[in-house]
C-alpha cells in the first residue's frame, strides 16, 4: 500500500472520570449503539466476546435508510487500560484502523480516537474525502459528547 493515500483523524476529549471506568465501558461493545449518532443508525450483528480483548471480532450493520453496510472489524492491540485498537476486516474502507486511547490527567481522562484509513474508489474517495472527513468528525463529536454526558450527569 502507498502510505501517501492514507488519512488521519484524531479527536480528544477530557471527560472527569477514573480511566478504569471509562476503559471498561468501551471494552463493553454493547454501549456502541447509546453513544452513536442516530443516524447513520448502528445495529451489532455479533460480538465474539465480551468485554473485548485482543482478537476478539465485531460486526456491525450501519443503517443509512436507501443502502446498509456491514463492517467487520478486529481488535488487533488491546493493553489493558491504556488502548484498544480495531482494524477493519470487511467495510466501506480500503484500510481502517482506529485507536482508542486512554490517558490519565489530574481533571479525569483524556479519551482519543485516532482513524488511519484509505478510502476507496481511486480519485472519486479523494473527491469525497471532506465529506468522509466532516461525516467522521460529526460521529466522534457525538459520541465523545454522549460518553462526557453519560460520565458527568451525577
């Protein structure tokens, strides 16, 4: 693979919580669906175990109302309390792999997300690329906005 085709994003938030806590809720793939935007709408198809550990495989169905994609994702580097990383094995991308990341500050936990990924349809997936990227940066805005809410509501 060329490296010049890959993207990155990466979004932090800081969310007043013990990172055990928070870590545990994303080993917990059931919660995916409560910090999702409602659209495109997440369905899990199969979940190998829970909570996830290296190895363990996720496939979900994403519902964008004409057309849905299935998406098969890995977890490929999974160490305790500090990150989980997915590689996509079937889905709309030519290469995915995306890190949570979980970093201890005196206000609580910063979680970041970062996304290496290449997309596909040649020059059409270039063309599209600040949709792609908008359309990201809205999905982990919810959900970095839902997982602070559902931490700091007490």
């Amino acid at each position: 693979m060329n490296i010049s085709k890959y993207y990155t994003y990466e979004r932090s938030v800081l969310i007043n919580a013990p990172k055990i806590k928070i870590f545990e809720f994303h080993r917990d793939t059931n919660n995916l669906p409560e910090i999702s935007p409602p659209f495109p709408k997440i369905k899990i198809i199969s979940i190998s175990e829970i909570p996830l550990q290296n190895d363990s495989v996720l496939i979900f169905q994403l519902n964008y109302i004409l057309f849905k994609i299935n998406w098969e994702i890995k977890i490929t580097d999974f160490v305790f309390n500090e990150r989980i990383a997915d590689l996509q094995l079937r889905g709309p991308f030519i290469f995915w792999k995306h890190y949570h990341i979980f970093t201890s500050v005196d206000e609580g936990t910063i979680v970041t997300d970062r996304i290496d990924y290449i997309l596909p349809f040649g020059i059409i997936g270039k063309v599209l690329h600040p949709l792609i990227k908008s359309q990201l940066s809205l999905v982990f805005k919810v959900r970095h906005n839902k997982t602070k809410s559902f931490f700091e509501r007490n």
